[in-house]
C-alpha cells in the first residue's frame, strides 16, 4: 500500500462526540420559538388539481401559515427550480419544463408538494394539513422507460427528456460489420433509495435583513445560490450552513422545494421555520438512485479481443428535472464507459424518460456504478457464451500502456489493471473454489463466484480553497469548502495539516460549512473531497511558509528553510516552529500574517480502479444467499488515512450488495409506491455482509500532487457486478440463464424452480 502519510490511524476524533450524543445535527439546533411546517403531499401520481380550500386549515389553532403556490408567488418567490440539461446530438439541450416548488394546476408524482401549514407545535402542522380540502381529477398514469404513453409536459414530446450521444458510430459500425462473434444483453438496473441515517432536514431564519437556512446537506454553496435566486434576494444577504451530517450519498447534495418554502414562510412570519422528513416522506420524496434498462453489445475477433462496444440506455428521470438528473447516465455514464479495458471504438447513446414518479439524480457513484455493471455483467456473460475463462477475457483485453486516451475521450493518466487482479486472484484462493463448490453441492447447496474489474472518474468541482489562521490562543482553525457527511474529514484534515506543518492536530480545528465563513466551495460528492482539498492545503502551505519565511529573515540573517515542521538554517541552532513564528509575528503586528488563503485546481480528473471478488451460496430450497467471501484489491494511488478509507469501501460494498439482493423501490401501474418503509424496502443488515477484505495494488496518480485517486464511491462502482456475477454463476450451474437483479429469495426460488 502506497502510504507515506499513516493519518488516521488512531482512528475519527469526531466519532467521541457523536458515540457521547454530542453531534449537532439540525434537529439539535433549532432556534427557541421555531414553528414547525408539514407538507400536504399528492396522494395519486398523476391528476388535475381541480379546487384546493385552504380555509378550515388557517382557522385551526397554532397555525400560523398555510400556502398553496399562488401564495408563495405572492410572497416574492420565484417558484420554478431549475435542473440541468443535457445537450443533445443536435447541440440543443434537453427538455427544461417547469418544476414549481408547490403544484401548479397538476400533480406528477405521489408526493409531490401541494400545501404548506406552518403551526406552533408539529403536531398543528400535521392537523392543518389534514385539514386541507384538495379536489383531484384523475389523470393517466406513465410509469414505464418506454417513449410515448401519457404525455407529462408539452415540452417534452414522447415523455423524452433529453437524447445524448458520444462516440464514433461509423468506427462502431464498422467494427461490428468484421467482428468474429457478437454479444448482447438487455440488463436492468432499478431504482434504489439512498435511505441516508439521518432523513433530510433543515430550519431558515430571518433577521430582518438576511436568511439563514441551516440545512443537512453536501455544501453550502449550490443552496445559497439557489434561494438567493428564488426569493430574489442578493447573494450577501443569504447564510447556509450545514451542520454535523448523518448520511448523504449524493441524495443531500441538491436543492427540494421544501427548503425554499420554509425560507419564504420565515421571512413572511419573521420567525424560524423548521421542517424535518420522516421515513416515509424520504421514501416518497428524495431523490432516488439508479433506474435504467440498458442494451449493451460487444464485438470480438477472433482471439476474443474486443473491437467495438455500444450501449444505449434509457433511464427514468422521475416527473420533472432534479438539479442533475440529466447528465447522470449520459455524461456521468460516459466517464467511465469502456471501463479498464482497450476498447478502439465504442458509442453510447441514452435517452432520459419523464414518468409519473419521484425524481432521479446522484447517488454513490452516479453513472459510473451503472457503467462499470453493465460491461462487467456483460463481460462475464461474454466469458460463458464464447467458453473462456472469466480472468482470461479480462486479461486479454486489459489497458496495457498509459497514458490510455479512451474511446469516450477520457485520459487515463497510469494504472496496473493487470496487477490488481493477479493479486485478487491469490487473495481470493480462486484455484480453491471449486472444491468449495463441491463441497457445497454435497451439502444442496449453490455456490457463485463473481468478479468484476471496474475503473471510476472522480467528478465534481476541480478547484478548492482552503484558509488556514493562526488565533490569539496558540490554536489553529482550517477552513475547507468541502462538506463531511459521515466520511471522518475532520480528523483527516486535520492531520494532514499537522503533517505538512508540524503543527499538532489536536491544536487543529477544522471549519465547514459556512457560507459566512468560507467564501467559496465543492462541498462533498463525486470522491473528490480528500483529493483536491488537501491538494488547496498543500497549496496554502507553501504560500504561507513562504510568507513566514520572509518575516523570519532577519532573524537568521537569511531566508530559512522550512523542513520537518520548523524553520532554520544549517548550521544555526535556532528554529522556530510555524506557531513560534506566528506568535512573533503577532507580537511585530503582523496581522496579516495570521491569516493565510489559498485556492488550487487539479490539473485533470483521476481514476480509482481495482478489481472486486465475491462469493455467494445460495440455498435452492428457499432462495436464501449467502454471501460468504468478499475480497478487493484496490488502487487509491497514494493513502492518507487507512482506516478511513477502509470504511468508506466497506459502506460502498454494503450499498452495492444491498441493491443485488434485495433493496428496490417499486411502483405500481398507478404510480403509488409499495416499498415505502423499511418492512417493504430491504436494507442490507449486519448478517447479511461477510468479513471484507481489501488490499492495495498503488499506481499514484500524477493528477494531483498527492499521487490521490479518491475512494469514496470506489466500493459502490465494483460491488454491483461482483454479487451479480456470483449469483448468476450460481444460478448457471443449474442451467438458469441470464437474470437481471435484485434477487430476493422468492426470485431466486421462482428461478431455480422454473417458474421466473
């Protein structure tokens, strides 16, 4: 394992206070006298909203507001949120309709916001949502991927969104026509529920002049924006914070209509406004994961290289845009579409579907996870169809020389796709598998090995701040512009800079998100948060010992060096320490020393990759699996902090493992959602993931000035296909042909019976 730097080996510092109940989350934070708002939701997916009497509701006591959208268009709110789109083919960008904060004339998905009722007390809230009359005519429903059906938005033609293409089609074509042989697949992904710790929460306040909202997201930045824009308000005039964040996943990092409707309704009462999701409102509300049926090919010569690969996939974008639904498996998607293999020509086409169902956007990993399961599903079927070895396809097709400019124009700097899996391989006793299979069969049982080599692009902002200052105590505060959601950055942070700086880290402390405080920020999301705020710290440190050193010459009589934490000369006895220096800088009333600011931007994207290996046992009698043997060899380049990034590649597995084997959030024809709590949606629990192993195979990257390849969605990208592999090799020695996931035990059963 490449790892100079050994931080966090003693473990979080944050994870005393929250084992204490010491976090602060935003249920902990809410101003004395906050009122409370609670939502009327649409019961039904689709229908004109007829009448909606609001009357019986602003008489009931302790309500002090209720809002319908006229309303909060009559307080100065902008009630259109907007959401990216993807350019099409012709250079013309995707659908854009509308999506009002509150309902406007027609509902479009179950749970889709409707009313407002501001009370005293939550429970008034509920009251005088209950009390609201709201007359629906029924509208036809649309909720499969296919083009056409009910129509959502007149700007939408065929309820298509967007269409997206990149590649060489002619060069794909023209692989195809000379290929030996050719294999295809139709692979489903579906929808999952990022089911985070802690739901979505946030409060607003309003002092007269300026907003604040304190929200549980993934940075400050995209928020403050936002609301600025729709309550028409100037920038200075907004504060978002987030406090201590229980889960994200790529799910907190937009902007919802709820956070814009307590703002308003603040700033109209001139009181605090707090709202906290249950678990039933997450499940119908936040922005789902995944959701996309994906026709996947590959051409081989006849040594069973492949010559040209094409994917064209459509996904559900839910009943309107969220904040990055679009380019998720379109440009997202296309980061990594040829995976870790030398691929000359390959095209990806996708097309982006409206229905009558909750949004889609980012979630751990967002399209690359979708990407690396779909050519590594289709890789293993490709090893099955033309009778060779798994490990030997890989092999053979495998990068071999870097930098690798991909088909889908991608550069990948450095890697050793080979050495990764030679050493999965030996840690995963493969030669030993099938006498464990044997021994299973003796038992009736079905045992699955799935492999999958995977390659991920770490995405989001490439430019960070980072401002170190020396306080009047001796102590040292960092602010950074990402955003914590669980993943130890206080501790590693903190670290880091007592490494570069001899500083000690406990005298460390580490600010985030402010947008008071911090002038500009990524916030957290795309594994880029380790990798370019160190890579902004570094930068400051240099800025800033260079300004030390500049102060402290007439010291030495010369310019010191700084080296091991101190400044001096050879030859002199006398150093100094970074807070020695800045003591005597303060005391010559240099106050412009204790501050220091800096911003850096990486200089191109890098590219975690590795290779995972799975076993499962699968119990015909039930449909019950097991899975029983998990082993990673990852490349991270160089590692700041072992123990947190085992952590972060043990909670992507479980995610991944989750979606496989059990968790799904399903509609009915009519829109309604059966999986809307946890009896009905299945998260993985502590006896269903096995003992994990990791190991390292470090190329480091030259992306960056750490060598730092990012490791936060990395588990996720390769964890899919391996369960899914497993199972189906399981399912294929009794001759079950290929089966899309999840696999909960009665699909798993119906297979093996023959009744799927």
């Amino acid at each position: 394992m490449q790892d100079k730097f050994g931080l966090a080996q003693g473990g979080r510092r944050e994870d005393l206070r929250f084992l204490k109940g010491e976090g602060r989350y935003v249920a902990d934070l809410v101003p004395s006298g906050a009122l409370y708002a609670a939502f009327l939701r649409a019961p039904v997916a689709h229908a004109r909203l007829t009448a909606l009497d609001l009357t019986a509701a602003r008489a009931l006591p302790g309500v002090e507001l209720v809002w319908a959208l006229p309303d909060l268009e009559a307080a100065g709110v902008k009630p259109a949120m907007r959401g990216y789109r993807v350019n099409g083919p012709d250079g013309q960008p995707g659908a854009g309709p509308e999506r009002p904060v509150l309902a406007r004339d027609v509902v479009r998905f179950a749970g889709e916001l409707i009313a407002c009722v501001v009370a005293t007390s939550a429970a008034a809230a509920r009251d005088g949502v209950e009390a609201i009359v709201a007359d629906l005519e029924d509208l036809p429903v649309k909720t499969d991927l296919a083009p056409g059906g009910p129509l959502l938005h007149p700007e939408a033609p065929e309820n298509i969104g967007y269409r997206f293409a990149l590649g060489d089609a002619e060069a794909v074509e023209q692989a195809f026509a000379v290929a030996a042989r050719h294999v295809s697949l139709e692979i489903a992904d579906h929808r999952v529920a990022a089911a985070s710790m802690e739901p979505r929460g946030a409060f607003a306040e309003w002092d007269g002049a300026r907003l604040h909202l304190c929200v549980n997201g993934q940075g400050v930045w995209g928020q403050k924006a936002q609301l600025a824009a729709q309550l028409d308000l100037p920038p200075e005039a907004v504060r978002v914070t987030n406090p201590d964040v229980g889960g994200g996943f790529g799910m907190k990092a937009m902007n919802y209509p709820e956070y814009i409707v307590i703002a308003a309704a603040a700033r109209a009462l001139g009181r605090p406004v707090f709202w906290m999701s249950d678990r039933s409102e997450a499940m119908l509300s936040d922005n789902a994961g995944r959701d996309l049926i994906s026709r996947a090919e590959l051409a081989f010569d006849e040594d069973h290289r492949i010559l040209g690969y094409r994917v064209h996939n459509r996904s559900a974008l839910g009943a309107y845009n969220s904040q990055f639904g679009q380019g998720v498996q379109s440009e997202m998607f296309a980061r990594v579409l040829t995976g870790v293999y030398d691929i000359p020509a390959a095209l990806l086409t996708a097309e982006g579907i409206y229905s009558n169902t909750c949004q889609t956007d980012a979630y751990r990993g967002a399209g690359r996870p979708e990407a690396i399961y779909v050519l590594e599903t289709l890789m293993d079927h490709a090893a099955r169809e033309l009778g060779l070895c798994r490990f030997e396809l890989r092999r053979r097709n495998f990068i071999r020389q870097f930098p690798y400019k991909t088909a889908s124009g991608e550069l990948y700097d450095v890697g050793d796709f080979h050495a990764a899996l030679r050493q999965l391989e030996a840690a995963a006793d493969t030669a030993g598998f099938e006498a464990r299979r044997r021994d299973d069969a003796g038992r009736g049982l079905l045992r699955g090995m799935g492999v999958a080599s995977y390659i991920e692009a770490i995405m989001g902002a490439p430019s960070e701040a980072s401002q170190i200052e020396f306080l009047p105590d001796g102590r040292v505060t960092l602010r950074v512009g990402t955003q914590s959601n669980g993943q130890g950055h206080e501790t590693v942070f903190a670290e880091f800079l007592a490494h570069e700086t001899g500083i000690p880290a406990a005298e460390i402390t580490v600010i985030q998100g402010d947008s008071d405080l911090i002038a500009t920020g990524g916030g957290t999301g795309g594994s880029r948060s380790v990798t370019v705020q160190t890579h902004a710290t570094r930068a400051n440190v240099a800025q800033m010992t260079a300004a030390f050193a500049d102060f402290l010459t007439p010291e030495f009589g010369a310019l010191p060096e700084f080296a091991e934490g101190r400044f001096g000369l050879p030859g002199q006895n006398r150093s100094f320490t970074l807070q020695e220096a800045a003591a005597l800088a303060r005391e010559a009333g240099r106050d412009d020393l204790m501050s220091h600011r800096a911003e850096a931007t990486l200089p191109a994207r890098s590219f975690p990759n590795g290779a995972h290996l799975c076993e499962v046992v699968i119990d015909p009698e039930t449909g019950a699996t097991t899975v029983d043997r998990y082993h990673i060899v990852d490349d991270f380049g160089t590692i700041l902090a072992p123990s947190l990034v085992l952590g972060q590649v043990h909670g992507g597995v479980v995610q991944g493992l989750g979606q496989v084997l059990g968790e799904a959030l399903v509609y009915d024809g009519t829109g309604q959602l059966l999986t809307g709590s946890f009896m009905d949606y299945a998260m993985p629990r502590a006896a269903d993931v096995p003992m994990i192993s990791v190991g390292f195979a470090p190329v480091p990257s030259t992306a960056n000035s750490l060598g730092m390849k990012g490791c936060g969605e990395a588990g996720t990208v390769g964890a899919m296909a391996a369960v899914a592999n497993a199972v189906r090799d399981a399912l294929a020695s009794q001759g079950v042909g290929y089966a899309d996931m999840p696999f909960p035990p009665v699909k798993l059963w119906s297979l093996l019976q023959g009744r799927a």
